[in-house]
C-alpha cells in the first residue's frame, strides 16, 4: 500500500472510508463482469489482468470490513 499514489497524502489522516465500503459493496458479480467485457480482446489475449482485477475486486467486496480495517491501520 505504501506504494499507492494517495499513500503519502492520506498517511497519518482519519480516512472516511464509508463512500468507497459503499461503491465496493455495491458492485455486483454482473457489473464485475461487464467491466471485464468491456476489455478488448487483444489485452485479454495477451495477459490476464482483466480476469485479476476481477477475482480482486470480488475478494475486496467479500472481505470489505476487514479490508476497510487493514486501510485504516496502515494509514495511522
């Protein structure tokens, strides 16, 4: 996390995660799928990112508490 681009300006703030435990929580396995969709062949050919973000995304969702917990820790 540390190497995320809002890292250094969020570090050592009191975060309100609730807008993006929402987003998260809302994002259905049918919108998951349409955004890997939305890719276009020629990248999917080439590697799997789109199917890893997917699987990713998914997990976040699942484990959204725990996920909003272990953000709030690394940014005290």
């Amino acid at each position: 996390m540390r190497n995320h681009v809002f890292y250094d300006g969020l570090k050592g703030t009191e975060a309100n995660l609730e807008r993006l435990t929402g987003a998260l929580e809302a994002v259905t396995d049918e919108r998951l799928a349409e955004y890997a969709d939305a890719v276009p062949r020629e990248w999917k050919t080439v590697n799997k990112a789109a199917d890893e973000i997917v699987k990713y995304l998914r997990e976040a969702r699942e484990h959204c508490e725990g996920l909003m917990t272990e953000i709030t820790r690394a940014l005290q």
